[in-house]
C-alpha cells in the first residue's frame, strides 16, 4: 500500500527561522515600524503578514492590495540575507528521509513558507530533492489546512486519507492535519516542544525527535 509522508520544514527539519525578514518586508515597503513579539510558529508566511499588518490596524482590502508586492519583497530579502550557515538540519533527519525513500514512499513538505524560500533552505542542507509534492505558504490558502489538502490532492491521495501522515512540531501542524481530515498526525518536540503539548492539539503520534529511524519507522507502522 503506497504512503505519503508530508513534512513540516521550520522545527521539523531544520532550525533557525526567525520573524525580522516579514518586518523588514514590511517596513522596506511601507515604513512601518513593526515592534510584534507573537508567537508565530505554524503559522504561514502569507498568514504571518497579515497579522502584523492587521497588528497595525490594516482591514482586510488593504492587506489583500499590499500582499502579492510583500509577498516578492519577502522572498528578496530572504534571498539577501540567507546564510546556509545559519540552519541546521536537525538530528535524524537525513537517516530517515534515506529510508523512506528507499522504500518508495512518496514525501511531500508542508509549510508555511514561500515555494522559493522552501527550496532555497533545503537546497542548502541538500534535502529538496527527497520531496516531490508539497502545500506552500505561497499557495493560496486562508488556512494552513488548505496547504494539507493541496499536497494531497497533488499526490493523488484525496481518496486515500488513511495512508496519509502529516508530521509537523507546532500544535498548529496538528490542528492542520485534524482540519483537513488526515487521522495520522505525528509531533515532534525536537526540543522545541512539550511531548504533552502536540499530544493535546491530537497528535496521533509524538516522539521527542527522529533519531532513532527504525522506531520511528515501526510505531508509525511503516516498516
């Protein structure tokens, strides 16, 4: 029976995101001052855009006119200010995406970032080649479960929602897979994350990180 496996990237595969790039956006374009310090891990680029401008009072016809230019000047700045040196694959990731492959499981990515900024990022580590489907915050969503269900559809899964697992480390990710239907909704803290938290936002599975392939592999049934 063919699996698709969709990805997370922030906290799930990597580390060292961080929010001053949609500030600066921001500020580059409209000259705002954005002093923000809210959580905004799960959220999408798109989604964190809009609420920094709704943060500033803007309704939503502004953001929709202002949103396809910051759009493009966020992934320019990215693009200026990224150093590969600055993320790190988190541990276990490479083992697994080995093995998954190995046994022709189809991998996806699901995430809140741009397309461009994904690819840029998993270029780096040398991992973008591992996934060929994915629900970027690029794609026109109004919630991060709309990211689930265009993977899916992409996959050819739409019908096949129990072979599907969404493996994210934010409750959000969670709430996501829950929304869109997927049953098999898997945390991983990574050090980021209370074990209990991803398990009360639904997680089917949660595991502290993927080190350890094989048993990853074994409680999500895969092997």
């Amino acid at each position: 029976m063919k699996k698709l496996l969709l990805f997370d990237i922030d906290g799930t595969l990597l580390t060292g995101a961080g929010v001053e790039r949609f500030k600066r956006s921001i500020n580059n374009l409209h000259n705002l001052e954005i002093k923000s310090d809210r959580d905004f891990n799960g959220y999408t680029d798109f989604l964190i855009l809009a609420a920094l401008l709704e943060d500033e009072g803007w309704d939503k016809k502004q953001i929709e006119e202002a949103m396809p230019e910051l759009m493009r000047e966020l992934d320019r700045v990215h693009a200026e200010t990224f150093h590969a040196e600055n993320i790190t694959l988190l541990p276990g990731v490479t083992d697994l995406l080995v093995t998954l492959k190995s046994k022709n499981i189809t991998l996806g990515l699901i995430t809140g970032n741009l397309r461009t900024v994904a690819e840029r990022k998993l270029k780096a580590l040398g991992i973008w080649d591992y996934f060929t489907e994915g629900g970027f915050g690029s794609d026109p969503h109004t919630v991060r479960a709309d990211l689930v269900r265009l993977a899916v559809k992409q996959a050819g899964f739409k019908n096949d929602l129990d072979n599907v697992f969404v493996i994210g480390d934010t409750p959000r990710d969670i709430q996501a897979a829950t929304e869109a239907g997927i049953k098999n909704s898997v945390g991983v803290a990574n050090g980021f994350r209370d074990i209990k938290e991803l398990s009360d936002a639904g997680a089917k599975f949660v595991f502290e990180d993927l080190v350890n392939t094989d048993a990853v592999l074994r409680n999500l049934q895969l092997i």
